[in-house]
C-alpha cells in the first residue's frame, strides 16, 4: 500500500494519482465539510485520528466523528488511531467500525511496541503504523533501545504477517 497525503490533491500535478490510496490526517481537518471534499474523491481513504496528539495541529473533530464518517462513506478502507498500546483498545475499536473498515494501529511508545505480540494474538490487525519520530521521542532518544525496537517491530510483523506501514519520504511541493 501506498498512501499520500490528501492534501497533495490540491495540486494540479495530483489531479489523478493511480494505485495508491489517500491518508487523511484529522488533525489537519477543519470540520466534517472539509473532510467529506476529500472523502468524495474515486480513491480508497485511509482515515487517520491522531488520538490523545498534544502538539498543534490537534483535532477539532473527535473520535467519534471520526468512526461514525467510516460507516456513511465506503471508500474508507482504512481507520487509524494513534497511540494504541492495549488490547482494549482494539477490540473496542473494532467492534464499532464497519466490517470492510481495517483498523490499523499506529504504534507510537515503547508500550505499544511491548504489547504488539498481544494486539496481534486478536486476530484484528493486518496492518500497523509505526511512528518513529514519537517512538523515538518516548524512549528519550536512546538510539540503541530505539533500534532494537524497531527491529523486534519488524520481526513480529514478519512473525503474524502483519503488514507494517512506515514513512519513507516526504514531498515537498
């Protein structure tokens, strides 16, 4: 899967953009108006809630809204949160998406990585997300403990044959 950012389709360059699917930030949304001008697109969204994001931009929509829009909409594939760590979380998650909406998990901390083998074990997850840079962040900037994280990442997605979603770019325009 390769997903770009909703906003790269304000740009003539990005009228039409084949075989990927568009990611969605909330935190980058200003209201339900907003959201549904991309959601209307012909391509497959990936809804992205940064949930419990301290730094700006933070959502002005909630959670809520967030789930209740993958149930009106059904080019939404795709419904992240951030921060999952618990097996609550997923199965309450899960339980409340519609049936063709994956759930993907944005591991962000070192307790999220810790309990990945336990959210895999539901059963729930095809795909996670990692966030480096918070990753990187929660574990104080250990580089060691941050490589050997990401490495016991990959070796657990490889172990459940979870597909394991990370950044490896940026465009600029």
């Amino acid at each position: 899967m390769i997903l770009i950012s909703n906003h790269l389709l304000t740009l003539p360059e990005f009228k039409k953009v084949n075989d990927v699917v568009i990611r969605i930030n909330m935190a980058h949304v200003r209201d339900i108006k907003e959201l549904k001008k991309f959601i209307n697109k012909d391509y497959e969204v990936f809804l992205d809630y940064p949930k419990g994001r301290s730094k700006p931009p933070v959502p002005t929509l909630s959670l809520s809204d967030a789930i209740n829009i993958t149930h009106k909409y059904g080019n939404i594939k795709y419904f992240a949160t951030s921060n999952i760590e618990q097996v609550a979380e997923v199965n309450l998650i899960c339980d409340i998406l519609p049936g063709d909406v994956s759930f993907v998990p944005k591991i962000e901390t070192l307790k999220g990585v810790l309990n990945l083998n336990k959210l895999f074990d539901t059963g729930k997850i095809n795909h996670i997300m990692l966030d480096s840079e918070d990753l990187y962040t929660d574990v104080k900037n250990d580089v060691q403990l941050f490589t050997n994280l990401k490495e016991r990442v990959n070796r657990i997605c490889n172990d459940y044959n979870v597909k394991l979603l990370q950044l490896y770019g940026v465009v600029f325009a």
